[in-house]
C-alpha cells in the first residue's frame, strides 16, 4: 500500500517522478522530497517524461508546464488518454501565475495547480492530499494467462516464472499495461527505451523475438501479435 505520509515508515515509499528542465530546480525538489522519505525519479522534457512514465508508473508526478518539446500540458493530455494513467496524481509546477493558465492545467487534467517558487512544506502537503485521494496503483498486472507483480518485479505465464532481461520487463509491462493496442516500433523505441539512448527500428523487433521466446512454451499460443506495416500488440494468445 502507497505511504500517503512523510513516506518514511513500515509502508512502501510512494514514487514520485519530478520532470523539470531547469536542472537546480530539479536537483533541489529531488533532494528534498528524498530527505522526506519519497522515492524520487526524474525527468528533464516531455517525451522522457513519457518515456519513464512507460517503464515504471510512479504514485505521483511533478509537472512543469513550459518543458521542451512537449509542453507539460501536452504530458497530461496524453497521460489523460491512456487507461493506464487516467488516474495518475499529476501536479503542476509551473511559473505561470495567471488565472487562465490555472484553469487551461486543471482543465487537460491536472490534479493540482502550484505556482512557483513553492515551499518545500507546502509542495509536501499537496502531494500528501494528493496521495490520500489516489486510487491505489495496480502493482499485479494481468491478461490471459500472464501475470506481472510490478513490485516484486517478476512475472510469470501458467505458473511458469518468466526469465526477462530488463528490456524485455519493460516492454512487457507496457503491454500489460496497454493490451490490446497495437504499437509501432517509433511507438515502443520511445515509451520503452530511454531518451538520449541510440536505437535503430531494428533492435526493437530483436528484443520482440527475445520476449515471444520466454513468452510462448510448449503448448502455450503467441501472446504477441504482429500486424502487418502497424507494429506489436500483446493479445488473446493464438496457436
């Protein structure tokens, strides 16, 4: 169960990713939110954000609005779109004061709404509220036969334990995550892997290869679906 106090404690520590491109600020929020107990991921524009939200579904994100490349409202928005993180806390930190913003960030979705410069006692008390008000994250996924428990970190199909390399644990998550959604590979390259890392198309349908292999045993139907000029799809198994 998420710790919705100062995150210290018998509980799990709530995991809040921060995603900020002014990199003082970024370093001074992780410092403090990690002083209080939090566990604290981060990221510096728009399509990282994405990308770690992708690998790891934190309790709770900090959301700059004015970020490179995509802006934090476009974050949101698409957040906003997929049942995975419909209900993510989001929490946006920005330096934009003005009333319509205000309304323009609780309007694509926003949870809660801070101007900057915060207190680090203020910011604390919105992402307890924040936290108190969540839904617990889903940490076992399921579809079909698969199962994936996201904090023992391990997954499973018909009882038989899954031997993933890291790579192949993220993707596989992200489908579990999404099943039934076909993705292509420019789609997968950017949720998947990180940002900055270099990766040619390619690789993706090697590690695709690598995942059907662990995947699919004797007997046992490919839960990984190809579709012709689109991309993957993890789906109703088939022989």
């Amino acid at each position: 169960m998420t710790d919705t106090g100062d995150a210290a404690g018998g509980a799990r520590r709530a995991y809040v990713l921060v995603v900020e491109d002014d990199d003082a600020l970024l370093m001074l929020v992780r410092y403090n939110l990690e002083k209080l107990g939090y566990e604290v991921g981060v990221a510096e524009d728009g399509n990282q954000a994405l990308a770690r939200v992708a690998e790891r579904r934190p309790d709770l994100m900090i959301l700059d609005w004015m970020l490179p490349g995509l802006s934090g409202l476009d974050v949101c928005r698409r957040l906003r779109e997929q049942e995975a993180t419909r209900a993510l806390p989001i929490l946006m930190l920005t330096a934009r004061a003005g009333e319509v913003d205000n309304i323009r960030g609780l309007d694509v979705g926003a949870d809660d709404y801070v101007v900057k410069p915060v207190s680090i006692e203020a910011l604390q008390a919105r992402i307890r509220a924040l936290l108190r008000r969540a839904p617990p994250m889903e940490q076992v996924l399921r579809f079909a036969d698969v199962t994936m428990d996201t904090v023992a970190h391990r997954a499973e199909r018909n009882g038989r334990a899954l031997a993933l390399g890291p790579t192949e644990y993220r993707i596989l998550e992200f489908f579990l995550r999404n099943p039934r959604q076909v993705f292509s590979r420019e789609d997968l390259l950017q949720r998947v892997w990180e940002r900055g890392v270099h990766v040619e198309l390619r690789t993706v349908d090697v590690h695709i290869r690598r995942l059907r292999l662990i995947l699919n045993g004797p007997g046992e139907g490919d839960i990984v679906r190809t579709v012709r000029a689109a991309g993957y799809a993890l789906d109703d198994p088939r022989p």
